[in-house]
C-alpha cells in the first residue's frame, strides 16, 4: 500500500524498480511475453532520471498518461499527487493500485521505445 504523502523523486525511483522486479517475476511466473528487453530497460533506468512532480493533463509527451511521463532515453515522471487520486472517494486500494500501475505503465513504455529503437537500428543494416 502506497503511503498517503506527496510523492518524492526518491519514491518515483523506488516505484520505478519496484515494477522492473513486478515485472520480471510475472515474466517468470506467468510466462508472459512482456517486456522482452527488460535486462536493457532496467540498464537505461539505471542511470535514469525520475521526477515527482505535477503531470498537467494534456502535458505533450512523447509517452504519457494522465499520472505519468516518459521522457526517452530514461527519464520517468509521476504526479507527486497520486496517493490522493481517489478524492473524494477516499479509496485506498484504488490510491496504491493506480500509483503501482502508473510506474509499470511508464516502465513498459521504456522497454517499448528500446525495442524500437533495436528494430530500426536492426532495419538500417540491412
């Protein structure tokens, strides 16, 4: 469960790597084809930048939602105000579900925009 508390960069890192292991372990479990440059993805995110800042709806990103960013080549931001996005309801589960979805959702699309960018790479030497 996500603590009620404005988010920090700091938590959007832990977030970030606490869904690279989420995924990985449903690859293995599941046997699921996700994510299939995950190694590299979490290499980039490694050396990555993440921001909890304000994510404005309509903001132009590359890669983006209602709760978070990607910025390429490594740079993931989520709206410092995601533990309160159940107001007025004031349903926890939902608050922490959708901050642990919003960090998976912008992982994924870093493991998308790798295995891009390997494909063209892979495309101009032919």
């Amino acid at each position: 469960m996500i603590e009620r508390r404005v988010l920090t960069d700091e938590d959007v890192r832990r977030l970030v790597f606490g869904s690279v292991e989420l995924i990985s372990e449903a690859q293995v479990t599941l046997n699921l084809p996700l994510a299939p440059n995950l190694q590299k993805t979490r290499e980039i995110l490694s050396a990555g930048e993440f921001w909890a800042d304000t994510v404005e709806r309509g903001k132009i990103c590359r890669y983006g939602m209602d709760f978070g960013c990607y910025t390429p080549p490594a740079t993931i931001s989520l709206d410092r105000e995601l533990p309160f996005s159940d107001k007025p309801l004031e349903l926890p589960e939902l608050a922490s579900t959708l901050t642990l979805y919003s960090a998976v959702h912008e992982v994924i699309h870093v493991d998308d925009y790798l295995g891009v960018r390997s494909s063209l790479k892979r495309l101009r030497n032919i």
